[in-house]
C-alpha cells in the first residue's frame, strides 16, 4: 500500500531537485517557494487524503498547485516562515491549477466501503452520492497513485513535465 512518505520520497527523488534549479530554494515536503525581485513563487502538492472516497481515487493520489504574489502586492499580509515569505496558493491573487498529460481513467467514486461513519457523516456520504458521477471516468487534474504504488514515478515525472 502506498504511503504519504512514499509521495514524499518520490518527490524528493524527482521534483524538488529541478526546481531548485530554477529558484525554489526553500520548501517544506509539498510546498517549495521562490523568492526574486519582490515576488513570491510557489508550487504546492496536494494529496487528495480524506477526499478520496467521493472523489473515486487512492489517498495518496495529489493534485497540484502553482501561484504568485507579485511584487505590487507583496504590501499584503503574506504567511512568514523563517522571516520570508511563504505563502501557500489559497493565499495568492494568482493562482493555477496543473493538469496531467496522463491517461488515467480510474476514478470511481463511492466504491470503497466508508467503515463506520457516525450518522451525519453517513448521511452527507449518501447525499454526495446523489449529486456527483459514479461512472468510470478521468480527472485531469488529479493524479491517480495506485494502491500498489507501482506508477509513482511515473506520475510524478508526468508533474514535472
């Protein structure tokens, strides 16, 4: 079963390396900042976690983020880390989110049974299955992990592209 750490290592291994290449310097495990002329870059990974079962994938399945706050608005209160800058994309006025070059059509939402869920949250869960599709289907801006962890990375890679 693939884990958070796993994600991490990969990352580690594959993104991080080449984006501090560029002037990401400064990062935590999912986020890694760049700081120039004023500006704040950013890039931001984020694992679908506790979303997976509605959304149809594996926990560690992520989704990833890219924004800025350029030096005109660097005058806005801006999370500090460090003493720098360090924003993360929910924070920023300009923001984008990546999309894979992937072909992953294995997202099948509400498949995997929830376990015992106190009654509200059933509830919502049976309610969200009401509204969202249940069919087979591809998300592009999620990228699938495989329980096994076999296409780590290869989806990672797929980011970096």
């Amino acid at each position: 079963m693939v884990e958070q750490r796993d994600l991490s290592r990969a990352l580690r291994t594959h993104l991080w390396p080449r984006l501090a290449g560029i002037g990401f310097a400064d990062r935590t495990d999912r986020v890694a900042w760049r700081r120039q002329g004023g500006h704040v870059d950013l890039v931001e990974i984020a694992t679908v976690g506790e979303r997976a079962d509605p959304i149809g994938c594996t926990r560690v399945s992520f989704t990833a983020h890219v924004a800025s706050v350029p030096a005109w608005l660097a005058g806005q209160h801006v999370r500090l880390r460090r003493g720098l800058p360090a924003p993360h994309y929910w924070d920023t006025p300009l923001q984008r989110v990546l999309r894979k070059t992937l072909h992953q059509p294995w997202f099948r939402p509400f498949t995997r049974p929830p376990g015992n869920l106190p009654r509200p949250l059933a509830l919502h869960r049976a309610a969200l299955r009401r509204v969202f599709r249940r069919d087979r289907h591809d998300r592009p801006d999620i990228w699938y992990e495989l329980d096994d962890g076999s296409n780590l990375d290869g989806v990672v890679l797929d980011l970096l592209r």
